[in-house]
C-alpha cells in the first residue's frame, strides 16, 4: 500500500464559533511553589540515561495499577498508563515536591483514528496532539495508589475527541501570535518563548506501538533505536527494547541534582510492589 502524503487531510474546516474547549494544553504549566516564574529551574543542569523494565516487572507494574477496581464497564490499566503512573511518581519523589505543589502530565494522543472520518490507513507522518493531566498535586501523586495517576493519564486521554482535535486546531488558529506554541510543541524559533515543561511537570512520550525493528534497509534490522536529541528539561521517552521479548527502556532527560534518587526509586518503589 503506497504511503497517503496529503496533509490537507489535517486541515479543518473553520468554525465561526470560538473553541468549544479550555486546552490548558496550550497555557503555562504549574510553577514550583513560592517561585513567580521557571528561570531558575531552566538554568539546572540535566542529563539523560536509559533504564529498563523487564517484561515481567512490566507485568507487575500493570497489576499493581489495577489492583483498585475501575469504574464499571471501563478496561484495565494499560502498559502506558501504568508504566507512565510510575515514572510521574517517582519523578514527584525524586524532586521531593511539596504534597500542594500542582504537577501536570503532558504527553501526545495519536489522533489517526479519533478524527471523524479517520485518516487513510496509510497516513505517512506525525498525526498527533498535545494533552495534560487535570490538575493535580504532588502528595496525591506520591501517597495514593499507582492507579491513581493511571487514572489521571487516562483522563486526558480520553479527553482527545474528534470534537477536541478540531477545537485546539481552532484555539491555535486563534492565537494572536503563534511563537509560544511553535517553540514549545514543534522546537522552532526562540526556545526561551516556550512554556517550561520541567520541574514540577514531566513529559512522557510513547513510541511502544511503532514497528521501527521491522524496518530492513539492507544491513539487517536495527539494534537500537531513539532519539538522536532528547529535550533538555524532564522528558521520558519509552521504547520497546530491540530484544522483542517485551521489556521496555525508559530514556529520560532530568535534572542531575534529582537523577539518582530518581534512578533508585525507579527500581526500589518497583520492588516494593
């Protein structure tokens, strides 16, 4: 099947209307407390490491997120969200928040088959949104059960609908000036017009679901593959591991005063799962 390259597949029809929703997505992320802006934070030195989780401490990780009953009717925690609740929380730890510091999760939502109608099958590019956590606090994050922030993950997850994709492409559209948005979601133009996505927040990308060790361009499938640059301020990545056998690595960009107290809750607060 040969690969659909239009992007005009992605641009929407204009609404007269303002857009319907909020999209804190698009505005400032919490502050640490007692600060009035990131300055300080964005000076902090940081640096990136992989750390893997095997399949079965994947596994336990998941039963540990469902262990509290979901609503009726709703699936079990997934691998993203679980795996996701836990690096959110051991970053809280690890950063040794205040329990009322408000800390948010943002991370992208495939929107391929959100959009009514979906994109072609075949849709050859980046098809992605941005979303948040609703608000939430660090001592919540740190004290209550993994499936508490699983839940909050699922939460802006589900909140991606086709009547949400196509009104943050209004709120965007609408923005008098689109430096903010350009430097912070797309890494053009002036760096210091972005909205500080680190301390107390973190971005968590998933690329689990891409086929990337299929890939054969004449030397073999790959051994290795991630980013070639990892934003400097608190972001994970999570890959699935080239050995196939469903362990993943965490690579993840932090602030070098907090990275080993993060690495060893990453493996401690798993074991005493």
């Amino acid at each position: 099947m040969p690969s659909f390259l239009d992007r005009t597949a992605l641009i929407f029809q204009r609404s007269p209307s303002s857009p319907r929703f909020d999209h804190p997505e698009l505005k400032p992320l919490p502050l640490k407390l007692g600060t009035s802006d990131d300055a300080a934070e964005k000076k902090k030195k940081t640096r990136a490491v992989l750390l893997k989780l095997t399949a079965k401490q994947v596994e336990k990780l998941k039963k540990k997120a469902n262990e509290q009953p979901v609503k009726e009717g709703s699936r079990h925690y997934s691998r993203f969200e679980a795996i996701t609740a836990h690096i959110w929380r051991c970053a809280s730890k690890a950063r040794e928040l205040d329990e009322k510091q408000p800390t948010l999760l943002r991370f992208n939502v495939d929107i391929r088959n959100r959009l009514i109608p979906p994109l072609p099958r075949n849709y050859f590019g980046n098809a992605l949104v941005a979303t948040v956590t609703p608000k939430c606090y660090a001592g919540e994050i740190m004290s209550k059960p993994l499936s508490y922030a699983a839940q909050k993950v699922r939460e802006a997850n589900e909140m991606v609908s086709n009547e949400y994709i196509r009104s943050q492409s209004e709120a965007v559209l609408g923005q008098e000036h689109l430096d903010c948005i350009k430097a912070f979601f797309m890494g053009q133009g002036e760096r210091s017009l972005a909205h500080f996505p680190g301390n107390p927040n973190i971005q968590i990308t998933s690329w689990m679901n891409l086929p990337v060790y299929e890939a054969d361009f004449g030397w073999g499938k790959p051994i290795y593959f991630g980013l070639g640059y990892v934003n400097s301020h608190d972001r994970a990545l999570i890959l699935l591991s080239p050995e196939g056998d469903g362990s993943v690595i965490v690579s993840i960009h932090f602030q070098i005063a907090h990275m080993q107290l993060f690495k060893k809750l990453f493996y401690e607060d798993y074991s005493k799962l």
